[in-house]
C-alpha cells in the first residue's frame, strides 16, 4: 500500500504556529517515504465554522509551499453527509445505537457516559443525539511518535455520540469515514487528539474499514506552558516571511536549516524532506516553543 498523509484543519480561525507545525509534521512525513498528502477541511461542526477560514488557512497552506494533492475534501459536502448518513444506518442495523436525550446539565461531571439511555424505551421522539454501544474494549496501537498506548473505552467514553442532537454528524464519525475513503495510511496528528483514537478504531472495526497507522506528535507549548491554541488566541501565522516561521518550526522539529538550504520555500521544504527522521520526536510529548 502506497503512503497517505493528511493535514485535516478545522476552519474555526487561521492557522497559528501549532497548526502549521501540524501541516508540516505530515507534510514532511508523506514526502519521505514518496506519498501523498491530502488536505481535508473539517467543518462537521459548523456552528464553529468561521466563514473564508477555510480559503484562508489553504492560502497560509500554498504560501508555505504546501498543496493538497488531491481537490480539497469538506465535511459538509453533501456526498459526505450521504457517506456519514449511510455509515449511522448500518451501524443502526445492527442494534449497535440508541438515542440519549440526556441533557449536558445532567451529564456534567461525568467524562465517561454513565449508559443512561441504552437500556431505556427508546425515547426517540424527544430530542435525542445518538450513541454507539460499547463494551470494555481495550484497543492497543504502536504510535511512531508516542510508542504503544493502550486505550480502553469503558474507562474513557463509554458510548459515545456519533450524531448530535441539533443533527450534526460528531467528528469521531465523520474522521474515520473521511481517512477510509481518502485511503490515509498512516493519521498524523497533534497529541492532544491521541486519547480519541480507540473511539475511532473502535468504529473502523465495526463499519469493516481499513486500520491506519498512527503519528501523535507533541503539542507545542509557549514559555507560559500554555498550549497553543485557537482557544488561547495563539497568533495566526502570516505570509510575509514563510521560510524563517519555517525555519522555527524545523528548529523545533530538532532540524537546523543550513544557510544554503534557505534560498527559496521550496528548497528548504526539499532540504527538510530529505533531513526529517520522526525518530527524533519519539516519546516527546511537548515542544517549547
Ligand atoms: N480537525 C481536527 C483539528 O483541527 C484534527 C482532527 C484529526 O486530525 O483527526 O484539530
Ligand atoms: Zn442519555
């Protein structure tokens, strides 16, 4: 199987340093070993959605010499939506989901669902989202960065939603269709996303798809420890100066640019592709940046 990266923002704002060190990371990962490397809007959640974020975080994207290679996938497309439709009725089918009209007021407190509704008439005329059933999985995978982590479901989600209640289709779904059907191979992605990947191995086993490998890499911090982050306004990365934002991220990356290498953001991203060893990052879960 040929390698397939992908960089998937969400179009909730621009792209700041952390999200472009998450574009580099598997940019620089699907280049090495002669892959592709897709980009995929993830705007599934479209209340969040900040309209032209998309264009403009593609366009920070192409001015740091970085292109989908494939026409850019969104969530919202309604061939999508038909695909996440079709994914919720089979997994229906097979008795494996039920409406919970649990209010998040009474579910405050809880990280992991306590099974109100599964055991319930249904309650599917009132205001529902819709749960996938769980048992006590346990699902182990060698990340290349973060080494094996073993996750269990029961003691992280329990049943969790896959649709919401005002309708939406939940990212944990959305994702592992989206990578299945744009065949990723391997899901490189900031650490703080790690601790949904049995969720989502969980339901590749379930719908039948494909089991890629994953890259979890570390979450860059600044020097308040803060993470950053849309949430803490971390700056938007500009176009002005691509090759030195650059050259910081490679910095960081452990790689050190030489001068040569710094003529133009193609030969530098060319320079970076032939240096970059994901070793370096192995079991390092934050960068100060
Ligand atoms: N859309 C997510 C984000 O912007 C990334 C999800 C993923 O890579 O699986 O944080
Ligand atoms: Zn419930």
């Amino acid at each position: 199987m040929s390698y397939r990266g992908r960089f998937a923002p969400s179009p909730t704002g621009d792209l700041h340093f952390g999200s472009l060190l998450a574009a580099l990371v598997s940019f620089l990962q699907a280049r090495k070993h002669g892959g592709d490397w897709l980009v995929r809007i993830e705007d599934i959640d479209e209340t969040r959605t900040i309209p032209g974020a998309d264009q403009k975080i593609l366009q920070t994207l192409a001015a740091f010499g970085m292109h989908s290679d494939e026409p850019v996938m969104y969530q919202t497309d309604p061939q999508r939506q038909a695909v996440y439709q079709q994914a919720l009725a089979q997994l229906t089918t097979q008795q494996l989901t039920y409406p919970c009209t649990c209010t998040r007021k009474q579910l405050a407190g809880s990280s992991v669902y306590p099974g109100t509704c599964r055991n319930q008439p249904s309650k599917a005329n009132k205001p529902h989202s819709i749960r996938v059933k769980t048992q006590n999985q346990s699902y182990t995978f060698d990340d290349l960065f973060q080494g094996v982590q073993i996750q269990n479901l029961a003691t992280q989600s329990g049943d969790f939603n896959i649709k919401r209640k005002d309708g939406l289709f939940c990212y944990m779904l959305a994702v592992v269709l989206d990578d299945a059907d744009q065949r990723i191979s391997e899901v490189v992605r900031g650490i703080d996303i790690m601790d949904s990947t049995a969720r989502q191995m969980y339901l590749i086993e379930l719908l039948g798809l494909t089991q890629p490998s994953y890259a979890h890499f570390p979450v860059v911090v600044d020097t308040h420890n803060q993470k950053l982050s849309k949430q803490n306004h971390a700056k938007p990365v500009t176009h002005e100066d691509p090759m030195s934002t650059t050259s910081v991220a490679l910095e960081l990356l452990g790689m050190t640019p030489p001068t040569a290498a710094k003529k133009t953001q193609s030969s530098l991203l060319d320079w970076a592709i032939k240096q970059w060893q994901p070793e370096r990052l192995r079991g390092i879960t934050e960068l100060r940046y």
